[in-house]
C-alpha cells in the first residue's frame, strides 16, 4: 500500500510535465542506467532466465531485495511478474522521479522453446552465457515501455549483447526503435548505443576476426546515416581498460566503459566505501589510457543469491558489498557526475552509465523500488539529480 501512495504522489508531481519531457541540451551529463528484463511469465509459466532469477530469490533471506511488485506466498515461494503495463507504468515514474535520463535496455536474441533458434549469431551467443540463457521475450520491458502513456517521461537506448548486432535483420530493427524520438542522444543528436560481451569469437562470427568486424559496423553506421539520423555514438563495454581499448579502435567505436565493475567484497559484506574505491580506480585508469570514456556507477554488488541457488549461465561466489546508505549513494553519483564534467575531452560524450535498475539477483542494491528498501534509493537521488556540471 505505501508503495502504491508513493507512486501516486510522484505521479501529481510530475504530472505538469508529462506533456514537456523532451530532455533539454543542457550544461550536465545525462544518466542512464542498466534494465535486465528477467521477472516476467509467459502463459503462466517462467522461461529459462525468469526461472533461475525467480528460484534464486524465493529465500526469506533474500526477500527484502524482490522487486516492488513481486508477491511472497511464503517463506520459500514467491511469484514474480513485472510484464504488465501498470507494472512498467510505475517503473517508468519512479526512474523519471529519481533524475534518470535513460534506460539502457538488455538487447539480445529470443529463443523458442527448448532453447531453440535459428540465427547462427543467436547460437553462438547462447554458447557463450552457457546452458539454459535463452530467454524467449526478452522485449517484454521495452515493448512495454514503449506501449506507456508515460513514455515521453524517460528515453532509451540499448546495450547490445553478443555478435547479433552483426545480423543485417538485427540491425535494421535498431535503426526502426533510433528513429522514436525518445531514442537517447549525445553529442548534438548522435544515437547512443552500448556494446557488450563481444569477445572474440563473437567478432570471428561478426566479420572474420575484429578488423572485419569493423567494417561490418562501420556499414552500420552507414544505414543509420542513410535513414536520417546522425552518426551513431557507439560504446564499447569490457572491465578490462586496456582490452576494451584495443578493441574498441579494431571495430571503429568512439568510447569504452563496462558494465558496472563486477566481482569483489567479502564473505561478511565489505563495506560500500570499498566499491567506491574499486570504482574511482577504474574511473582514473580508464581516463588516463587515452580513450574517450563513458563513465559507469555500480550501486553495488551481491550475488548471493545465485551462490545459494546458482544460474547456469555464471557461476558466482558469496563475497559481496553491503547496500549503501543514501549519503554514500548520492555522494557517489556526484562524485562521477563531477569526474565527467570535469574531463569533457575525454567524456566527450557527457553521460554516465548506471550498473543496474534491476539486476535484483547480482547487485545488491539496485535501484528500482524493492520489497525491502522501498523508495529509499529513488528518493535519495531525487534529491541530487539532476546535477549540472
């Protein structure tokens, strides 16, 4: 019930601006942050990523991090369905409530039943995630986002996964979602998109290796001018500085970054100021290696409930960070949002990327509204964004 009454009060809030959300070019860095679109049901039953993310979250233990609209039924059961368009109605008005610019959507292949697809790009990014990563809507979050009233409140963008992104079908659906005007920009209007977990098989698959690999995204970049639109601002994720700027030079991309940082803590819980730390590092390694950079925030990192009840597509241990309080959160975001503005030539692209909305299984304190936390995270940032340089 207090989660519906807050809801209701963002929603008066921002009611005179519903109308007039068009993000203004202004002097700050956009934000945007990570969706991973795995808590929903298709006729009633969960496919293979929603199984594993529902099981692994069903202990009491691990309640209070459930999603706000998840349902306990008890100790050990609860049900998880977040593809409703009330759902993403609410989802959409707390993100746009806490100061977040964009979502960055999870984009990968469908699957059919049993894992199936007929897509070799598809296939070989099921051979990398391992046994049983073959969601078979993983649009339902996007699709609704798109369908909400309340669309105009937030743009969008994508982080591609894999070699898909290779495929001529793949990418002539992107440049369709680049065309809507909440499509997320930088740079005076160039699209932004982010690139994730292309190694180098995926680049053998793509263009026989990474050079061609980079001509078959520089036709990319090509299509997308010839639709209209600017040339695309494409961004390079890998938590290893000097690996992703390699390759991000092979394939032609203007930026690196990563997806949040990942791993690290302690059995007990390390204290969030030593993922700050572990952060600022990387921020200042990745300023300092000469490529142009897009800054990424992780909210935090606990995997345990995928220790107690693992996924087969990562095998992850129990160390982890505890939740920060929200002076600890709000002091970070300033922290990055200060570092991006102060580094124009290097963020040239003036945003920074958030680890995660919803990774509630991974990260220990993501930030849509939980069980548990509540609005406590939105709220807090809604106090500090949005931050001008």
């Amino acid at each position: 019930m207090w989660l519906v009454f807050n809801v209701f009060c963002i929603y008066l809030f921002l009611w005179p601006f519903v109308s007039h959300a068009e993000i203004n070019e202004i002097n700050r860095p956009t934000v945007g942050i990570i969706r991973w679109d795995a808590w929903n049901l298709i006729n009633g039953q969960y496919d293979a990523i929603s199984y594993y993310s529902h099981r692994a979250m069903s202990p009491e233990h691990f309640h209070y991090r459930l999603p706000f609209f998840a349902k306990i039924n008890s100790d050990t059961n609860v049900t998880i369905n977040g593809d409703t368009q009330e759902i993403m109605d609410e989802e959409i008005l707390y993100a746009k409530f806490a100061g977040f610019d964009y979502w960055a959507f999870d984009t990968y292949c469908a699957f059919g039943p049993n894992c199936t697809t007929n897509s070799s790009y598809c296939v070989q990014y099921y051979k990398q995630t391992s046994n049983q990563y073959c969601p078979q809507n993983p649009a339902y979050g996007l699709n609704r986002y798109l369908s909400s009233q309340y669309v105009s409140l937030i743009n969008f963008t994508f982080v591609l996964l894999g070699s898909s992104p290779c495929d001529d079908k793949f990418q002539e659906s992107y440049i369709e979602f680049m065309i809507h005007p909440q499509f997320q920009t930088v740079l005076d209007g160039r699209p932004l998109l982010y690139l994730f977990q292309f190694d180098d098989e995926e680049a053998q698959l793509c263009g026989g290796g990474w050079h061609g690999s980079g001509q078959v995204f520089n036709n990319f970049r090509q299509k997308v001018i010839n639709r209209g639109l600017k040339n695309p601002y494409m961004v390079l994720m890998d938590g290893d500085i000097e690996r992703c700027k390699t390759n991000a030079a092979a394939i032609g991309f203007d930026a690196i970054s990563s997806y949040g940082i990942g791993g690290g803590g302690t059995i007990e819980g390390s204290p969030f100021s030593d993922e700050v730390q572990r952060s600022e590092q990387w921020w200042n390694a990745a300023i300092q290696s000469g490529a142009k950079v897009v800054v990424t925030l992780p909210t935090g990192w606990d995997p345990r409930p995928r220790y107690e009840h693992p996924v087969p597509w990562v095998n992850q241990g129990p160390e982890h960070f505890l939740q920060p309080t929200a002076e600890e959160l709000q002091n970070f975001f300033k922290n990055s949002i200060q570092l991006t503005c102060m580094n124009k030539n290097i963020t040239e692209a003036q945003t920074i990327i958030v680890y995660a909305w919803n990774e509630s299984s991974e990260n220990g304190a993501s930030l849509i509204p939980s069980i548990g936390n509540g609005t406590y995270y939105v709220r807090a940032l809604s106090e500090i964004l949005p931050m001008s340089c």
